[in-house]
C-alpha cells in the first residue's frame, strides 16, 4: 500500500489520538507516537510529521500503512 497524499483524512485521525491505536513493532514509529502525545503542537503539524515519516519510511512500515485507513 501506497502512501495517502498528505491531505487525506486519515493523517488527522492519527494525529487526533488514532497513533495511540496503532499496532506496531516498529521501535521508530513508537517513539514518535510517545513525542508525540506529549507534544503541544498543532493536530496540522502533528498530521504534516506524521506523514512525513510514513513517506520516509514506506517501505519497512507496510504493516502500518495497511493499518491507517482502519483508524
């Protein structure tokens, strides 16, 4: 599965509190979810890096992205 563009809604739900339902092993996507539920940035910014890492890293977090549209 491809990335979804950055407008798509489902970068909103996870940066919404959705990241916390996420299922993952991935040591890297766990750590951004721990900043970033103590982050007090915006849900844009939060949803602009949240996508901006899943773009980086597409192709070792497949099981992840299968994910994203389930949240």
């Amino acid at each position: 599965m491809s990335v979804p563009a950055p407008t798509h809604p489902c970068w909103q739900r996870l940066a919404t509190g959705g990241l916390a339902r996420l299922k993952t092993q991935h040591l890297g996507t766990q750590l951004m979810t721990k900043r970033l539920e103590r982050s007090n940035d915006s849900v844009t910014a939060k949803a602009a890096e949240i996508h901006a890492f899943f773009a980086r890293w597409e192709r070792a977090l497949a099981p992840e992205l299968a994910q994203i549209n389930l949240i």
